[in-house]
C-alpha cells in the first residue's frame, strides 16, 4: 500500500488533491480512498488531506501516520507544522516553492532520503501561468507523477477532467502536464533537485 499525506492551507485545494490523486489510480484499476483532516474551516489554516493507494481493497480508515510520500502545497507550513512526523525511510518530498530545499532548511531531510527523493517545484508559478491564480494542486500532482512513477500522467489528466470541466479542467491539465516535464526533465538530469 501506497500512502501520500498531503499538506497546505485551507484554499489551496488541499482536499481536492486527494481526491484527484485517487481518481486517478482508481483510472489505472488500482484501489484508492482520499480523506481530510482539519480543525477550522476557515481560509488559510492548516489543513492535511490524505490518500492510499493499493492493488488491494484497502480496510485502514485512520489518518497516515507513516506516509510514504509528502506533498507539500505551501512551503511555510515545512517549520510550523511537523511535516515530515513519520515519513518512511524510502520516502519523497515534494514542496510547492520556487526555493531549493536547501535553502528551505531542509538539508537534514535531503540527507536522510535517498538522492532525489526530496524536490522542490514552482507549482504556484506554474498555476499563476496556465490559470491565472496561485491554485498549486493539480500542478503537484503532475510533479508527483513524474517523481514517484507510481501513477501516470494520463491519469493525472483523467482525474482532472472527472473533478472539473471545460476551459478550468483544460488549463489545469496543461498546468499538470507542465509540471510533469519539468520534473521529467530535471530528474534525467539531475545537477540540482529543485525546478
């Protein structure tokens, strides 16, 4: 089982992530179920959506204490909230800023996770350009396909064109596919792990 915790405020889509990431595996005939946790409800707080993902029915209904991979929508969140509180040794890190990790303070967490495991993507950017607003969730999921390999592209685009529509699902979709070359990209050549 595959388990993706992922981390940003209340207004970045943090709960619509999970639930495309979902979509999408279901579309690539896997098992999957997508949840959020949040206490205020308001713009801005501090929300966690989570997502597993199996070849199996999956019984675990409790929020992922031991994810296997982070997504993190807004890189302020990396030292006010315990981000990384149980990610596994293998683990991956994807953070939506334009910074490297290292300069995000991040060092300790490249060190522990295997080479390239731990990247850096301007999703805000990215969003800003195909969308016009700093909307980064559709964005990271195209990053996260390139990264883990664990679902395709094609069905990062299914699961955005099932959860939107016309011209919003089009520009997501490009805003995703940029996001996945851009990783593609970077990690067949790897100088430095942050685009």
């Amino acid at each position: 089982m595959i388990q993706i915790r992922i981390h940003g405020r209340g207004g970045q889509g943090v709960v619509t992530a999970a639930e495309m990431l979902s979509i999408a595996a279901f579309e690539q005939g896997r098992f999957a179920q997508a949840f959020p946790s949040f206490g205020s409800e308001r713009t801005g707080a501090p929300v966690v959506s989570f997502c597993r993902i199996d070849d199996r029915p999956i019984r675990q209904r409790e929020p992922i204490a031991a994810p296997d991979v982070l997504i993190v929508q807004d890189a302020h969140l990396l030292h006010q909230v315990d981000v990384f509180q149980g990610l596994k040794p293998e683990g991956f890190v994807l953070v939506n800023s334009r910074s490297s990790a290292d300069a995000l303070g991040l060092a300790e967490i490249v060190a522990r996770l295997p080479r390239g495991h731990v990247v850096t993507l301007s999703a805000s950017e990215i969003a800003v350009r195909h969308l016009g607003r700093p909307m980064p969730n559709a964005v990271l999921l195209g990053g996260f396909a390139a990264l883990t390999g664990i679902i395709s592209l094609e069905a990062v685009v299914h699961a955005i064109h099932d959860k939107f529509a016309g011209q919003i699902a089009d520009r997501n979709a490009d805003a995703a596919t940029e996001a996945f070359a851009t990783l593609t990209a970077m990690m067949t050549n790897p100088q430095e792990v942050s685009v």
